[in-house]
C-alpha cells in the first residue's frame, strides 16, 4: 500500500505530486491500465508478438545506425588521391 505522511503545513499539490510519483514507480498505474479490460490469451500472444517485433526493429534501425556511423568513421579520405 502507498502512504504519503504528510506533516502540517504540507501543500497538497506536493502531497498529490508525491503519490501520483509514487503510484507509477510502483508500477501499480500501469497495472491498473492493463487490467482495464479483459483480454482473452489469443489476443495477448498477438500482442505480445506484435511488441517483440517492433522491439526486434527498433534494435535493428539502432544497430543499422550505429554501423553507419562506424562506417564512416572507417571510411578513406576521398582528397588523399
């Protein structure tokens, strides 16, 4: 369970900043968000799959980056002819 203790003469935006802070590092936010709705096993392993592909791309578009960049780095000096 999350408290906050507040002492007197707290501000209440602080106290609400503080646990809305709280809340979402717990990860009870995100939670609560995926339990919104029921979500039957066929379409959680879509989902599931669906994030490991653009997850798989996103790695892929960084490791393509990151080639390009050492590429670059490696390539000869066209003036040195």
């Amino acid at each position: 369970m999350i408290e906050i203790t507040l002492q007197e003469g707290d501000r209440l935006e602080w106290a609400l900043k503080s646990f809305k802070r709280k809340v979402i590092q717990s990860g009870l936010f995100a939670e609560l968000r995926r339990r919104r709705h029921y979500v039957k096993p066929s379409e959680a392993r879509a989902l599931k799959d669906e994030l490991a592909l653009r997850r798989a791309r996103a790695a892929a578009r960084r490791a393509a980056r990151l080639r390009g960049r050492r590429a670059a780095s490696r390539s000869p000096r066209h003036d040195a002819h």
